[in-house]
C-alpha cells in the first residue's frame, strides 16, 4: 500500500509533466475509442447502404444463376419456397423478382438495360425505391405499363415522365425477340451508378410475361426480423433455402467486395491501435526515465534503508500505472463525450462510394462498452511493458554509486 | 544479530579503488576495523579521506574491491542484493547528510515507511512513531510533509526513521553538516543520549572538530587509510 502511495504521489510530483503526458495518452485513447466508435456506426451504416437499398439481408436464386444470370435458370419450386417463407418465423419481409438485360428504345437514344420486374407491395418492405423516386411516382398496381428509370438513363434516354420507350428482350427457351412499349412512371436516385444509369423496374407481371417466365422468378429478396442474424452462418435459414438446386445467400456473400472491406477495416483497427499503444509506450517509458534521473539519489535513500530491488521496480511500475490510470481517466471522459456529440448529430459521409457502397444516411458513432474497458486496459497493459524497463533500471541500480552523486 | 554477537561489523584489510576516467582513485587501502556493540564512534577526516566509501562497505552499500566485509558474521561478498537489503531493512538505520526524507511522504509515513517493509501492525506502528517522534521532540508534526519542515527538524525526523526499526546500529554520514552549529551540536547530543539511554550504536563520518569531541570512539582517516584509532571518554 505505501509503495502504492509512493507511486501515486511521485506522478503528482512534476504536474506540468504528469499533465502533459495525461493528455497525450488521454487523446490517444479518446481517439481510439472514437475512431473504433466511428468504425462500427460506418459498418453499420454500410451494410444498411448495402442490404437497404435494393440487395436485401439475403436472397434466393437458383444455383448458377449469380454467374451466368440466364433468364432461364429460375427458382426451383418457387410456390414452395414461398410457402416456406410465409411461416420461417426469422424472415420479415419478402419480395420475388424477375431480371433479364434488354434494350431501351427512346425516341432520342438506345441503351441496354436490366430490368426488374417487382412487386411493388412487397418491395417496399425490401428496398428503398420508393424512396427514392424524385420525379413521378412508384410502380402502384394499376400502373401496370409504367415504368422506373433512374437518373443517369433518363438523361441518356432524354425521357421525362410519362414519355414512351419500348424495352426488347429475348424469351426464355425460344430466344425469340420480345418488345413492350412503357410510359415512364418514375425517375428514382439511389446514388448508386450502376442502378441509375442502367436498371428498370417494372411489375412482376409485365416483366414475367415479357421473358415469357410464366410464374417462375430469378431472385427473391429476404430481410430478417434480426438484422444481424444475416451474418449468422449456423442460420438454419441457409440450409432450409439452399435446397433443390436452389441457394440462399448472405449480403456477406452477395457483396464480397464489402466483406473484404469489413475484414479490412478490423485488420486497419488493430493497426491503428498498435500504432497508438506504441506512442502511449514511448510516452510512458520517457515520462518514467525523465522522473527516474530526476531522482536517482532519492532511489539510492530507498535501497539503502532497505528497500528490496523487486520493490524498487514495483514502485517504478505501480508509477506506469498510476500514469497510465489518470490518462485512461481523462482519455475515456474525452472519448466519451466526443463520441457522444458525435452519435447524437452524426458524420455527414452521404453520397460518398465506398466499396461499391454508397453512403446515404449520417454515420453514427456507436458505443459500446468494450471501448471504454477494452482500450483502457490495453493501455495499462501497454504501460505496464513501457514500465519493465525502466522498473529494471531501478532494480539493479547500485545504491553507493547513485548516493555518492550528492553525499 | 539476535544471538548479540559483539561484533555488529567487522571489515578486514578493505580497498576500494575508483575508476574516474583514465585516472584509479584509492578511496580506501587496506582499512581493517570492528564495530562492537554499544559504541558511539566517529569517522573522521578531511575532505576525500575515504569516509563515506567505508560507510558504504561497512553497510554492505558497496562492495569492496578487495577485502571482506563481515556483517553479522556472514560475509557481505557471499549475500544476494535482496539478503543485503534486508540485512539494512533489519539491523542497519541510516541518516543522511541531506536529510533525504521521502518528499510526497508526510513525516509519519516517512518513520513508518521501514517498518512497513518489515510487516509490523499498523497498531505497532502507530505507537512506535508517536513514541520516537516524542523522543526526537517533534510530537504533533507527524502529518506535515519534509517541506514544511526546517533543516533541523528533518534531520530529526531522519534520525526518527533510522531508530524506528530499532536497528543494532545507526550509520550517520556527515549528519551535522547542512545544520547550523548550535542544532548540528544538539543531534549529535540527541544521539549520545541514544547510545547511552538505549545502548544504541552509533557510526556517523564528520570532519567537525566539535562533533568529533562528542564521540566515545574516534577513527581518523586520511588518503583511505587509518591513521588513528583511539577510545575516548
């Protein structure tokens, strides 16, 4: 206890010094915490970007169809797999899709095209186009010749609302060529390129009967009641859907871009950390020399009254913690008020691609208690290293040579 | 010491050189010396005699070049740092010519800080500083830190500190020299009624002619060897 209060006193001793290295950890930590705080609100806020927009938390397809995406290659069993997901207890909303590429026709230009066919009950539930929409309005069930085209397209088309365009594609099985003229119902903004420069959403039905589908579909768009069970892969749901050369797939496996990005941005944490921890080392480890050298006579007092070289080095470390435990303080405070300014009124990142993801809402930082036990303790721990050295130093010093310096 | 072997230190035949760049500095030559229970002996001399190098071999502090140091009749060359620490924990009080009290401990916790290392109870303690603080006549200035002490009364609060372990010996380096004459002649009394009252064994190191006046036992050093060593009343 009186090493400890020893200890604590001697970080007291030269305030400007103990403030100044306090702060420096403090804000270390502080930003740490921020930054993991940030990390996690920008993951979130991607995969909701990513899942939210159009993709959906999982889908359904045929098996193969992702990489040839043949119109003929549809849901196996569909009426069935419908069924099931009617009573799967997980799932929350789902939508049925049907996809082909066509061409676009406008009076003033041609251009090739996916087109969607939705429903636009259930894909409300899904995907934000209907938020989307800033000219005209969203597919509704009368409107069944209207079409949504995005931004991009509709100044490539040089079409406005309630203009003609005709779509041509080729049938399922004949390939035979398949030509419906549409009005433009919408022109909807997702933010991302692709989708507004290239994707048209039409009905289920239209589109169905254009390809000549019949009541088969290519993709079904699933969201959970849990949104994070989408990453959970001992999910009964992958299994149960992944039958009868059909898949079902997670946005971590539709967006494989996005997973790479997530893995990385954990690696990118720990990095950032380390680098930090370091400076927090160094800072510590100078701050305990310079107040070693200070008083090396008062050491030499110390292990002449006969105090033990461990406990010298005890005391040395019990300074590194108590150093790093006043920092820790100070860094959590910081940190927790800035990041909670910060997920309170958000970080404006909107519009901004990144991994093929758009950013369409404000960043909230997230806390989590982690941050604040987690990064503390690395930091005490950290301190605790810093300190071994110069703890060793203490140890082995000769007392008659540091006394002889002022006897 | 507790089968009071009569001799508390015995050095025999100790040397001690020093490297001070290209230059050995002989601090001590061939120095033998037996410190017995019970006696009140300065260590005299001028300036760079050697007198705090043979405190330190003395107390096991530094290790001598050549020669033996024999604390409690074991040779310090054969004990470990720890055992040599607690050896001073246990049997060795120091006081220092700076004082050296411990800053940002107040004065009870710098008499108490030894005592802690030794383990007694904080009851123990708590009556052990009441009673040597009365006896050094500084009662009622157990909370106030080193600094808001003067020279003399942290001096006293050193000595305190030294006696609290009830030590078989004090070592004194140059105690008297940052105290003013009058306060200087007071602690060396202070100690000789010590050695007298409690049979406590004093070594302190002094080149003041008055100070050395007041010991039982006068060892004169001069370049690192005995010149004189002689028992006076």
């Amino acid at each position: 206890m009186i090493l400890l209060k020893l200890a604590w006193r001697n970080i007291f001793r030269n305030r400007r010094r103990t403030l100044l290295s306090g702060i420096a950890i403090g804000i270390g930590l502080a930003s740490l915490i921020f930054t993991d705080a940030l990390m996690i609100g920008m993951i979130e806020s991607m995969i909701r970007s990513a899942t939210g927009t159009f993709l959906g938390q999982a889908q359904i397809h045929a098996e193969g169809f992702r990489e040839t995406f043949e119109v003929e290659n549809t849901i196996h069993d569909l009426e069935n797999v419908i069924r099931q997901l009617n009573s799967d207890t997980a799932v929350k909303h789902y939508a049925v899709r049907a996809q082909a590429f066509g061409m676009m026709n406008s009076p003033a230009n041609v251009s090739s095209v996916i087109f969607y066919g939705i429903d636009p009950h259930r894909e409300k539930h899904v995907s934000k186009i209907d938020e989307a929409i800033q000219k005209g309005s969203y597919l509704a069930e009368e409107t069944t010749r209207h079409l949504l085209i995005g931004t991009g397209l509709a100044e490539t088309m040089e079409v406005d609302i309630d203009d003609r365009v005709v779509i041509t594609t080729a049938q399922v099985n004949t390939g035979q060529l398949s030509q419906e003229m549409f009005r433009i119902g919408g022109i909807f903004h997702l933010n991302i390129k692709e989708m507004d420069n290239g994707v048209v959403f039409m009905h289920l039905g239209k589109a169905r009967s254009i390809i000549g589908l019949g009541n088969n579909a290519h993709e079904i768009s699933v969201t959970f009641h849990d949104a994070g069970q989408a990453g959970n892969q001992t999910l009964p749901f992958w299994d149960r859907y992944s039958q009868e050369e059909n898949e079902a797939l997670g946005w971590r496996d539709l967006l494989k871009e996005l997973d790479a990005v997530l893995d990385l941005s954990g690696f990118t944490k720990y990095i950032i950390a380390l680098i930090m921890f370091g400076i927090v080392a160094l800072i510590i480890l100078n701050t305990l020399f310079t107040s070693l050298y200070e008083r090396l006579f008062e050491f030499g007092v110390l292990r002449a009254i006969g105090t033990r070289p461990s406990r010298m080095a005890s005391i040395v470390l019990l300074e590194a913690l108590s150093l790093a435990a006043v920092s820790g303080l100070f860094g959590i405070c910081i940190g927790l008020i800035v990041t909670y300014i910060f997920s309170i009124y958000g970080i404006d990142y909107r519009g901004i691609e990144f991994a093929e993801v758009t950013f369409r809402e404000l960043i909230y930082p997230v806390m989590t208690i982690n941050q604040y036990i987690e990064y503390p303790l690395w930091i005490m721990l950290f301190a605790l290293v810093a300190g071994l050295y110069p703890a060793l130093f203490a140890a082995r010093l000769v007392p008659a040579r540091v006394l002889r310096r002022s006897m | 010491m507790q089968n009071k072997n009569p001799k508390l230190i015995e050095a025999i035949d100790v040397s001690k050189q020093y490297r001070s760049g290209e230059i050995t500095v002989d601090a001590l030559n061939s120095v033998s010396l037996i410190i017995k229970r019970g006696e009140f002996t300065a260590i005299a001399g001028p300036s760079g005699s050697g007198k705090t190098t043979l405190l330190y071999m003395i107390s096991g502090l530094d290790i001598p070049t050549s020669g033996t140091v024999v604390l409690d009749g074991k040779p310090a060359s054969t004990m470990s740092s720890r055992e040599l620490s607690d050896f001073r924990r246990d049997h060795i009080g120091f006081i220092f010519q700076s004082y050296n009290l411990i800053p940002v401990l107040t004065v009870r916790e710098n008499i108490e800080y030894i005592m802690l290392l030794q383990g007694v109870t904080e009851r123990e303690r708590r009556v052990r500083v009441s009673e040597i603080l009365e006896e050094v006549s500084l009662g009622g200035m157990e909370n106030r830190l080193p600094t808001q002490l003067s020279g003399g009364q942290q001096q006293r609060v050193a000595v305190a500190r030294a006696m609290v372990s009830k030590p078989d010996i004090i070592l004194a380096d140059e105690p008297t020299a940052n105290l003013d004459s009058h306060t200087g002649e007071s602690l060396i009394e202070m100690m000789r009624q010590l050695n007298e009252r409690r049979g406590m064994t004093f070594v302190f190191s002094t080149h003041e002619t008055m100070i050395m006046e007041r010991a039982k036992r006068l060892v004169l050093l001069k370049d690192g060897r005995i010149e004189k060593d002689e028992k006076r009343q």
